[in-house]
C-alpha cells in the first residue's frame, strides 16, 4: 500500500512531491514525454486538484473546457486540463493518478506549485498530527 509519513512545516502546511506530464493520448510518440516535478499542498477544504498555470502552459497541457469553482463568498470558472499525476509516496513508493482532471491555481505563493484536493485526498486515508507537525497519507 503506497504511504508516505512526513513532518511539516507550519508556515506551509503538509505537502508532498508529485510529477505531471501528459496524457498518453496527448504525447507523440516520436518525442520523450513533457514531465515536471512539483510540490502540492495536500488541501482538504479544495474540492479539486489544482496547479499553477505557468505548469500546465510549460508542459502543453490540452484545456478541456471551464468548470465552475467556488469559496468563501466568491465564485467564478477556471480553467480544466486533464494530465497524469504521479504522487511521490516515500523512496520508491509511486501513486498514478492518470487522466485526472486538473483546475488551474493562480498564486504569488512560491513555496507550492499547487493543491492536492479532495477528488484525491478521498480515494486514500489522510491524517494530520497536529502536535507532532507530521501527516501520513496513504492509499
């Protein structure tokens, strides 16, 4: 079972690596496939995964529409992409995600690349230890 158990630091919040790259059906097959590795806030009050729209123009990623979005009072649409997402669980521990659904995240904060939301976060367990600045997730 992929699991990662990892401190973190209080001014950002527990965060793990993961790699995006296209879709299968998006890569030509005479290149090497587009991939890029970023740090993502694991974001239980996101309801969707979400990266910084630099990423997604730097690897290609194909728009497949606008979805609707919403928070604190305020709404609007952003952006969807659909990309394969790799989490990083530990040495040697992969999870992929791929094909999945991608909204666009725009933010000056530069110590994250993007939100790991509930779409991934409720298909795994995710447990925050508050006094001990530590989370597990696993799935």
């Amino acid at each position: 079972m992929p699991r990662v158990t990892s401190p973190y630091d209080d001014s950002i919040g527990p965060v793990v690596t993961a790699t995006l790259s296209l879709p299968e059906a998006d890569r030509n097959p005479d290149d090497m496939p587009r991939s890029e590795t970023v740090r993502m806030l694991l974001d239980t009050g996101a309801s969707d995964t979400a990266i910084a729209p630099a990423i997604a123009q730097r690897l290609g990623l194909r728009v497949l529409g606008l979805h609707d979005v919403s928070g604190f009072g305020a709404s609007g649409s952003a952006y969807q992409y659909i990309a394969d997402l790799e989490l990083h669980l530990g040495a040697d521990r992969r999870y992929p995600l791929p094909d999945h659904r991608i909204l666009i995240f725009r933010t000056d904060y530069e110590k994250i690349d993007g939100l790991i939301g509930r779409d991934i976060l409720s298909l795994g367990r995710f447990l925050l230890d508050g006094p001990n600045r530590s989370f597990t997730l696993e799935f």
